[in-house]
C-alpha cells in the first residue's frame, strides 16, 4: 500500500507538476499576447499619430501655401491698381500740362495782339498831334508843309532844345 500511496502520490505530483506547467505556459502566453496585443495597439497608435501630425502639417503647408498665393494675387492686384492709377495721373497731368501751354500760347498771342493795337493807337494819337501841329505852321507860321513837318519830326526827335510835342 505504500507503494500504491507512493505511487499515487508520485502521480499527483506530477499531475500537479503538469497543471502547474501547463497553467506556466497558459500564463506566460497570455503575457506574450498580451504584450504582442498592447505592442500591436502602441504601434497602431503611433501609426496613427503620425498620420494625424502628417495631416496637421500637410494642412498647414496649404494653408500657407494658399496664404502666399491670395497675398502674391493681392500684391499683383495692387500693382496693377497703382499702375492704372498711375497711368491715369499721368494722364491728367499731360493733358492739364497741354491745357496749361495753350493758355499760356494763348495769353502771350493776346498780350502781343493788345501791345500792337496800343502801338497802332500810340502811332495814329502822335501821327495826328504831329499832323495837326504841321497844319498849325503851315497855316500860322505860312512856311510849306514839307517844312512844316520837317520842323515837327525835328523837334518830336528831341532835336530842337527847349521845344517839347506833348501826346
């Protein structure tokens, strides 16, 4: 009986000794999946994460790409603004500059013309004063007309002293 206890014994020893290996490996392979399964999820995680980053920054490069872009169309938009500006201004002040030169063509051509009818006028007031002044000898002094304008053309030329013609 002892044998039959020993042996007994020896069996359930090793039956233990096999449930406690078996139940060893159980363990240590739900700690490897375990492991495997949470090693898994962190990759997928970080994958994920990269993904994400990747995106977020993708989206930025556009956004910044698009923000050049909108400021390059408004500088160029402004550029041609200012230049058609530009060209209109310039514009106005050929035209005020042409309008300004005519005006002043103008002015110059009626000063000139106001200066010659004076001068006519001045000639035709001193032809008469002399005129009638040569009818005055001829008549009161009884010398002949060509003397008597000889006699005022001298004294209107200041050559005869003390002797003025007033106009």
């Amino acid at each position: 009986m002892q044998v039959a206890f020993q042996k007994s014994e020896a069996e359930r020893i090793a039956r233990e000794a096999k449930e406690a290996k078996e139940q060893q490996e159980k363990d240590q392979a739900e700690r490897d999946a375990r492991i495997a399964r949470e090693a898994t999820e962190r990759a997928e995680r970080e994958a994920k994460e990269r993904e994400e980053h990747a995106a977020r920054e993708s989206q930025a490069r556009e956004a910044e790409a698009q923000a050049a872009a909108s400021a390059a169309v408004e500088r160029a938009v402004k550029a041609e603004r200012d230049a058609k500006e530009a060209a209109e201004r310039a514009e106005r002040d050929k035209a005020a500059a042409v309008e300004a030169e005519r005006k002043r063509q103008n002015d110059a051509r009626l000063a000139e013309e106001a200066e010659t009818k004076a001068r006519e006028k001045d000639k035709d007031h001193r032809t008469g004063v002399n005129n009638a002044a040569a009818s005055a000898l001829v008549t009161e002094g009884g010398i002949s007309m060509s003397a008597a304008k000889a006699v005022v053309t001298a004294i209107a030329q200041g050559k005869i002293p003390n002797v003025k013609v007033v106009y």
